[in-house]
C-alpha cells in the first residue's frame, strides 16, 4: 500500500508513526522542529489521514505498509518514532528490519497486551469511541459543531472529542461530511490494535539488543506503568525509559518541548 506522508527537512532520516485516530497532520509542528537537523517523514497509516482505506487493520499489514515505505523511499536506515498505535506498528517492524533501524523511539505505549490487564480500560475506552464515530449519522450533519454534540452523548472528554474532530472531513463529490478514518474496520480489528505486538509475540526474537530503543511516557497516562518496566527490559534489557510529568498520553501535543528535549537527547 501506497502511504500519504509528509516531508520536511534535510539530514539522517526520521520517520514517525502516528497512533489510532492520528495522522501526519498531528506531527506537523513536532516534525518541523525534527527537521531542522534531519529528513523527517511523517506518514498516514492505513485508514487513517488521507492514506488508502483496507480491509484490515492488523500489524502484519501495518509492518509491511511501512516496509514498502522504506523501500519506495529508498530509505536506508532510519530513527523511528512511534505514538501508541504507532509505537507498537514500530516495534514490530524493528524486530523484523532490523538492519533499517538507526534508534526506535517509542511514545506511551508498552509491547504488552492491553486486553489482559486489570479492567482493560484502554479496550473498553477505545470500543466507546469506535462505537459511536460508527452511530454518527453525517447525512444529518449541516455544521462540524454539531458532530461534537452528538459524540458528547457517548464521550465525555472535550479533549478526546476535539482530536476525534480533527478526523472530519467534507466529501468533494457529495459536499457531505464524512470521516478521515475506516472506523469500520478499526473496530474490527479493535482486538488486534489494543492487544497485539506482546511479549508472546515478541517470545522467539527476545533479548532485542540490535538497536538502541527508548520508552517516552506521559506520567498522567496509564498505557506505561512502572510494573510494565520489567516486561519492557526482558524483551529490551538496553531500553531506557524517559518520564514527561504532566503529560498524558498525547504527551507530544501535551508537552511539546517536554517531548523534543526527549526525543533531541536520544537522537
């Protein structure tokens, strides 16, 4: 598959990975700020952005879109960053190019399974979302602002809305709203995106010393907590992990030179 992406800047490669609902459109600032000392691409994954709709969702798929980027690109080597989703559609891509992995940087999110541990909040956080993007009826839709009213009936964080906005567009053809994202197939594969890329999936590859690897956390999230430290260095025994206090987990739009300090320090 054919990603859209966007490229700034000249020098060592960066490419970044955004999480569920995101885009390249998301890193626009943090990019031209990477950019100004590397070639920076920030890509759209598959039913995301302005990137090809699929019928699937899963790692493989994902692993391979960003492989065929490499290649197309002509992309020798290269520092990864990856947000949640996109943190761990990186680590899975590592453990299989590693030769194409300068440094694998990877943004409040741990290679564990988010269904099995305690109330799965994540799970149930993101089937709520996914649930009622797909009940928004957009041929009764006349103004953006009336899409935030009606997702408020289900989700009650402005700040969540406001990103999910950002995934609304207006169809050229029909003049209808409509969103960015495949929210059918994301809830498909809902199982997959909050639970994939774990240790089992990690078991015949570990320890992972190849490359040097980094966990950044936003300490107002819960997707990386201290016991999660311990499973982070079986598979990475060399990784470090850098806290951003006050940031949750979109800690780069949260804390953005709080995030650039990180990223700059390990880059």
């Amino acid at each position: 598959m054919k990603l859209y992406y966007r490229k700034e800047g000249k020098g060592p490669v960066i490419v970044v990975i955004h999480g569920l609902y995101g885009s390249s459109d998301n890193w626009m600032n943090m990019g031209k700020r990477l950019a100004e000392n590397h070639t920076v691409y920030m890509i759209d994954q598959r039913n995301h952005g302005r990137s090809p709709f699929a019928d699937e969702q899963s790692f493989d798929a994902m692993r391979d879109d960003l492989a065929e980027f490499f290649n197309t690109h002509e992309i020798e080597k290269a520092i990864i960053i990856g947000h949640s989703m996109g943190g761990k559609t990186a680590m899975w891509f590592a453990a299989d190019y590693p030769e194409k992995v300068e440094k694998l940087v990877i943004a409040d999110i741990a290679p564990k399974d988010y269904t099995q541990h305690k109330d799965s909040s994540q799970y149930h956080l993101h089937r709520n979302i996914l649930l009622a993007m797909q009940e928004l009826d957009f041929s009764k839709i006349k103004k953006r602002k009336e899409v935030d009213k009606l997702l408020s009936e289900r989700i009650d964080s402005a700040r969540i809305r406001q990103f999910l906005l950002k995934n609304v567009t207006k169809d050229k053809k029909t003049k209808k709203y409509r969103w960015r994202l495949n929210v059918d197939v994301l809830y498909e594969y809902l199982d997959e995106i909050v639970g994939g890329v774990n240790l089992k999936w990690f078991e015949d590859r570990i320890p992972i010393t190849t490359y040097p690897v980094v966990f950044i956390r936003g300490l107002e999230s819960n997707y990386i907590m201290d016991e999660d430290f311990e499973l982070i260095k079986k598979i990475y025994p060399e990784a470090s992990i850098k806290d951003i206090p006050g940031a949750g987990h979109w800690l780069h739009a949260e804390k953005p030179d709080e995030f650039m300090d990180a990223v700059v320090k390990c880059c």
